[in-house]
C-alpha cells in the first residue's frame, strides 16, 4: 500500500489538503522518479487551489504522453479543451482516444477536487460543446487511496512477473466502479487471453508494416534525457526500460523494427501479466470516449493503491477491421472496445515527463 511522507493530520493543519496535495514516498514506486520528475509530482506551494487540481489532473494516463489538454479556470470552474496541435492523425484519426486521455485528466481533478473539499458538478462534450466543465461546488473534504496514488500511477510497460493474484486482490479488482454506459470485461481465462493474443499480433503486424505510424511513433519518442527535458512529453525511452541513445540510432532501431519481433514482445508481456481488462462503451460519442477515460483512469489507480501495475495494449482496438473483428470474438455484443488494460506485479520503471501547469493554461 501506500504510504505518506507528512501525516494526513499535518497536513490539513498547514492547509496543504486544501491545495490539493499530499506528499507520497511511494515506496519502491519512486525509487526511478529522478529529481525533474519528482518537481512536477510533489505539491507546489506556489500553486493556487485551482491550479494545484490542474496539475493533479495532468498527471493522468494519456496516450503516446502527448499531453493533448489544456485547461481554462474561471472562479471555481475549470473547463477543459482537446489540444489539436497534439492530435495524433495516424493512430487516432477519431480523436478517440485523445477524448480518453482529456476524461483521465477529468477523473484525477474529480478525484482531487473531492480530497480537497469540492464535489464535481461534470458538463460532457456534446454537439453544442466541444470541452468538459468541471463546476466545483463545497463538500466536505474526502481523501480516498485513489487520490494518495495520483500522484505515482505510472503506465508500467516492462514485462511483469507472471504471478497468480490473490482471490482478495481479484475481488477488489472485480469490485471497481466504472462509469455509465462503460462496461469492462475480465480477461484472467489462458484461452481467452490466447484469443486477445491473435488480435494484439495482428494489430502490432499491420501498425509496424505501416510507415505513416512508423513516422509519427518516431515523432513522439524521446531517445535520451536532452530530449526528454526539452519537450518533458512524449515516450522516453528510459521509461520503458531502453537505453539513451542519440536520436539518429533510435530512429534506426525503430524503423528497423521487425513487425513480428514486435508482435512477439507485447504477447510476451501480456502473458507475463495476472490478468488484463477491456474497456467498451454502448456508444462511440465523444462523451462515451470521456466516460471510458474516467473508468479507466480509477482503476488504474486503483491497482496502484493496491501495488500492482497496469498498461495499455491497444493495438486490437486501434485498427478499425480489426477493432469490429475484436469486438465480435471477446463476446462485447453491441459495446464497443476503447482500451485493453494489462495488470500484474512488477518492478517500478522510471517516471514520464510532464510539462510545466502553465503550458497547459488558457
């Protein structure tokens, strides 16, 4: 479990709750948080209350590490927006999964603002609106193991240790709210995982044969820390367990790689895991997508509360013949896939970048 650094008492005396922060050692989790990282997930006394729940909030799951949001505060309302200048036109033509990520930031300012004494009063996007508002009303003050692990979630996409879970720690698992209109299908059946397995080796065949998502994987790599610290977003290398190396040999080594090879890795890890997840909708909107993010994002801090790892393995979900062909073979009906989760024990990876809170402010 987690464990704080200042008590939860002394820090409502120093009124450091109310800016939304509760300092975490995070054990064996932040062991590879280096010194620039750990700056941008520990609580800034400079912040004010409002912009402390932004930053929480950009600290959720997103994909490629695009950090495609930005966030408006008006008085006690914060609104977030989409980020086109980060959309992802190979992977993501749909903004799918862009509009995922923007509901993870949700979760975690939900999540947050609760601990800090707010309730979330939540807009959707819709055809009239295309941001989320977020109108924070007074409540009494809530602080949940969700909100203690905001701040040391990671995506863990090493291999893990292909441990048997405790029926107690399924059942918790088992026993995750999800979101309205969100339905999650539990994959822990060898058979069942061997299916999901066919459809992530042909996703992971057809991505790797294609150059465009070649070129715009390559794009938001960042192969070593100059990198890294320069933009502090996309995929750096070390957080997945790769050496830093100067741009033209990672550009080599990934465009070089072996669709196959590929394939073979992920079903490795995915057969490494304890069990994994899919995330489905009963419809394909922009608010279904944001909905999908939230259930996402509390279960992954859920897991994190609980020591166990998770990350994303989409491939099946992000190629549209494939993703019709997924739904129909894992039993969905009429819900449609947005996320495969894998979860499990591992060892903690470094933690990813973010940008400054006043790069994402409008």
């Amino acid at each position: 479990m987690l464990h704080k650094v200042i008590a939860r008492r002394d820090l409502l005396k120093l009124g450091l709750v109310a800016g939304g922060a509760v300092l975490l050692s995070g054990c064996q989790k932040a062991v590879n948080m280096d010194f620039s990282t750990s700056q941008l997930r520990s609580f800034d006394a400079s912040n004010s209350k409002m912009v402390e729940l932004v930053r929480l909030a950009t600290l959720a799951a997103n994909g490629h590490n695009t950090q495609p949001w930005k966030f408006k505060i008006i008085g006690e309302t914060i609104e977030i927006y989409p980020d086109t200048s980060r959309h992802l036109a190979v992977v993501d033509p749909q903004d799918r999964e862009q509009w995922i990520s923007l509901g993870c930031a949700l979760e975690n300012l939900v999540i947050a603002a609760r601990a800090t004494g707010f309730f979330s009063e939540i807009r959707y996007p819709d055809d009239k609106q295309n941001f989320i508002t977020v109108n924070l009303l007074p409540d009494i003050a809530a602080i949940s193991p969700l909100f203690d692990a905001i701040q040391v979630r990671q995506s863990t996409r090493s291999e893990y240790r292909q441990v048997q879970l405790s029926s107690d720690l399924i059942d918790q698992i088992h026993s995750a709210s999800t979101e309205q209109g969100v339905k999650l299908k539990f994959i822990e059946d060898i058979a069942e995982t061997e299916r999901v397995i066919d459809y992530l080796n042909a996703g992971n065949l057809t991505q790797y044969s294609d150059k465009a998502y070649i070129d715009e994987l390559i794009a938001w790599l960042r192969f070593n820390k100059k990198e890294a610290d320069a933009t502090r977003d996309g995929l750096y290398s070390k957080c997945s367990g790769n050496p830093s190396v100067p741009r033209f040999l990672g550009e080599m080594f990934v465009s070089g790689t072996k669709p196959q090879s590929q394939a073979k890795a992920d079903a490795k890890k995915l057969r490494s895991s304890s069990g994994s997840i899919i995330f489905a909708t009963e419809n394909d909107s922009s608010e279904a997508w944001v909905r999908c993010g939230q259930a996402y994002e509390r279960l992954s801090l859920q897991l994190t509360s609980l020591d166990l790892k998770s990350a994303l393995l989409n491939q099946p979900i992000e190629i549209p013949e494939l993703r019709a062909e997924f739904q129909t073979a894992m039993g969905l009906g009429e819900n449609h896939p947005q996320l495969l989760l894998r979860y499990g024990i591992a060892d903690a990876v470094p933690y990813s970048l973010r940008r400054p809170v006043d790069e994402v402010l409008i």
